[in-house]
C-alpha cells in the first residue's frame, strides 16, 4: 500500500446507481468528494456485455416503466432510446393448461399477493411466520399457489420459506408500478446510462479500487485503498448490506449496526439471453412471456430490439438458480434449451446465441437483484442502517422507500443519502463559523 494520503469532504464506496446518484448531488451541493470503485467499471448490478454475435446486451439490470420516473428522466435527458416490450399475444404457463384456466389461475395468483399486501406488516398475528408458511395456509387453488411461489421466488430470488412475511409485504408495498414492470429497455443498455453518469463526474470517480479498512471516529474516516488513504469528514457506503458488511471497520460497527447489517442475504439469479433468427413465437400469436409453475423461479419474456434482432430473456431465480448453476456449461445450455422448446416447440431450439450471466455469489454485490432481509425478528434492521454511525452514512436501493431492489430505487436512495450529507456538512460549518 502507498503511504499517500489524500483529504477531501466525502468518499463515497460504491459506483453502482445509488453511488453515481448520490455524486452527482454532491457535485451539485458543490461539496468535495472521491467516488471508489473496486470492479473495473461503473453500475454495479447493471452491466453490459458482447455476446457471440458482437452485440452489447444487458447482463444485469435492464428493465424500466413510466412508473420509475426518476430513471425515466434520466434515461430521456441522455437521449437513450427507449424499446418497448412485446407483449402482445398469449402468455404461456408450462405445463400447458387451457387458455381459460390459465387467465383464472393468474387472476388467483395475483389476488394472493394482494391479499398478502392488506397485512399489516406490525400484525402479532404473523410474526415468525415466512412466506411459506402463510401461503401453505391459504385456502387457493395448488395451481394458484404455485404461481405466486414462482412469482415470489422469481422476483425476490429467494426460497419462499427464507424470506419473512412481514418483509414482503412491507418491501412489495413500496414497488408501486400500476404498469408492467418490463415495459421498456434501453436500445444502448442500461449500463451505457451508468457511464453517462460516471461521464459528468470526470475523474472523481475512481476504477479497481476496493477498500480494504476503514478507520473512523467522530471527527471524521480514514478510508484506505491499496493506492493510499483517503481522509474525509463523511463516508457513504452505497454498497448492498450483505456486501456493506464485510468491509473491515475499525473499531467495530455499533452492535445494532453490525446486527442490523448481518441479517441480509443475497438472492441468487442467473439472467440468458437467447437470440434468434426471427421471433418465432410471434407468427405463432404468442407474447413470448412464459412461466414454468412445476419450476418456480423460471421466466422467459421476449426481449427483442426489433424483428432483425430477435430475443428472449430466461430468469433463473431462487433455489432453482443454486440447483443449475451445479451442472456443467453444456449440460445448463441443453436443460434451458429444453424448457423453451417444451414451452414454444422445436423453434426454439433453433439458437444462434446463448449469452449467461450467473450472478449468484457476485464478488462485490452479491447474486440477485437485491438483498433481503432472512431474520423474522430484524424489524428494526433498515431503520439501523440508515441512521449510519457518526460521520458513516449508509445507502442501496434495498433501503429506498421507492422500487427497493430496482434502478428506480438506488437513484432515489442515493439523493436522499447524499441529501443528509451535505445538511450535515452544512450544518457542521455553521456550527463552527458561530462558535468562532
């Protein structure tokens, strides 16, 4: 490590959404600050890759709706174009049943959600209890059930029967889209709009540089790097809890920070997309949308740039994600492969490119979409977390009050974090220019 070391106002960890967000009010509030990142690009969950055709696809986060209006507008300002998703046209649930049970047994599944969502969160009734748990008591259909499982399992990335009940409904009530939730993507990747962010912040942030300690008191942090150290009055950690916690602080966290922080856990997904020739499905009077009830946890939707470049996108979340990624590369490919020719017919095994993206177990931001909270008893855990530690402040999309878990919540969360620094520093100076 370089004996360098560096002073400015803040350091902020972490150049994913909620890091570059909260930047670029810092940048805005004209107060100093360094941007640290230890992979060796900007977005953490979102990402952009080449598949075997030469294209640049999104790899981790994608999907935007006129319901996240803080990353709509920042989508519009950089002039990204937007691509609708198609959605016309039947949707497939495997194994196949008629097209009228179908539409029951989704209007039943999603009648369960909204049932779960009336639940006061504060009920003594369900404490202890996992989603698991209150669904094995509910009355519905098993086809209904299973649905909402997959659906569970899917978006959340986690066994039903890890994620407490209270935090669902809390989490599911905060992610307010009346439209789908997939309506649109970006034609030049969602990660392409991270570096238009990290763009206006020039060379404050900085690339492949992890953290390995930081030390910190009340007067301020000493945040070191293996380039040096970096002194500054306050600290914002934009990190996912379950990687926040690993970071080396010295002395310890607060026990009710540390607690709070340590009842996370990643979720586990794996995103493909698979190319096409021609959207097949389409000539066929099919949205190219199925689910698999007997695989809870598996999804596919069409998500083709336009005719020329035809695509579908397959989710693997949860427990299903942890079982596959256990098969070799040939033996994952032959199983996906196998579920979309059971679903769509023999076209679908007609792939000219099979792009994968396992997220599970990520070095830096753990293997889902978000973190979540796996301990019935953490009732208090975000409310710790966002109160920080002296000059440390905490943020992730995970604590938004707004679309936790999604792009459209990092952003928020990062302008309420950065929002509290700069009332903070401001205040601080106040104190000291009365004082002397």
């Amino acid at each position: 490590m370089s004996d360098k070391t560096e002073r400015t106002d803040v350091v902020i960890v972490g150049a994913g959404f909620t890091g570059l967000s909260a930047a670029l009010e810092l940048k805005r509030a004209g107060i100093d600050f360094v941007l640290l990142e230890a992979r060796d690009r900007v977005g953490g969950r979102v990402e952009a890759v080449f598949n075997g055709l030469g294209e640049r696809i999104d790899s981790g986060g994608q999907f935007l709706c006129v319901d996240m209006p803080e990353v709509m507008a920042l989508a519009k300002a950089h002039g990204k174009t937007f691509v609708e998703t198609y959605v016309d046209g039947e949707f497939i649930s495997h194994p196949s049943m008629t097209p009228a049970r179908a539409e029951r047994t989704y209007y039943i599944s999603m009648a369960i959600r909204e049932r779960m969502n009336q639940i006061d969160p504060d009920d003594p009734a369900i404490a202890g209890l996992t989603v698991a748990a209150w669904l094995e008591r509910q009355d519905d259909p098993a086809d209904a059930k299973a649905a909402f499982r997959s659906l569970v399992e899917g978006l959340w990335c986690l066994s039903a029967d890890k994620v407490p009940l209270w935090y669902l409904i809390d989490n599911d009530r905060r992610i307010t889209n009346e439209v789908f939730e997939l309506q649109y993507f970006l034609r030049e990747t969602m990660q392409s709009l991270a570096e238009d962010l990290a763009g206006e912040l020039g060379d404050r942030v900085r690339l492949n540089e992890p953290v390995t300690r930081i030390e910190h008191g009340p007067e301020g942090v000493r945040v070191v790097s293996a380039s040096g150290a970096i002194e500054v009055r306050k600290m914002l950690v934009a990190l996912p809890p379950a990687t926040a916690a690993k970071l080396d602080f010295v002395p310890a966290l607060p026990s009710m920070l540390g607690k709070a922080l340590s009842v996370w856990e990643s979720g586990s997904v794996t995103k493909i997309l698979v190319r096409y020739a021609k959207p097949f499905w389409r000539e066929r009077g099919l949205c190219g949308m199925v689910m698999w009830r007997d695989l809870p946890g598996l999804f596919a939707c069409d998500a083709s740039k336009d005719a020329e470049h035809a695509a579908l996108i397959v989710f693997i979340g949860g427990p299903l994600a942890l079982r596959w990624r256990t098969l070799g590369e040939t033996a994952f490919r032959a199983e996906v492969t196998g579920k979309l020719v059971g679903a769509l017919g023999p076209d679908a095994g007609d792939i000219i490119d099979f792009s994968s993206r396992d997220w599970i177990h990520d070095r830096w931001s753990g293997g889902a979409y978000s973190d979540l909270i796996v301990d019935v008893t953490a009732r208090d855990a975000e409310h710790a977390i966002r109160a920080g530690a002296g000059p440390i402040h905490f943020a992730s999309s995970e604590l938004s009050p707004s679309f936790p878990g999604y792009v459209e919540g990092a952003i928020v969360m990062g302008r309420i974090a950065a929002k509290e620094i700069v009332s903070g520093l401001q205040s601080a100076m106040a104190t000291k220019a009365s004082g002397s």
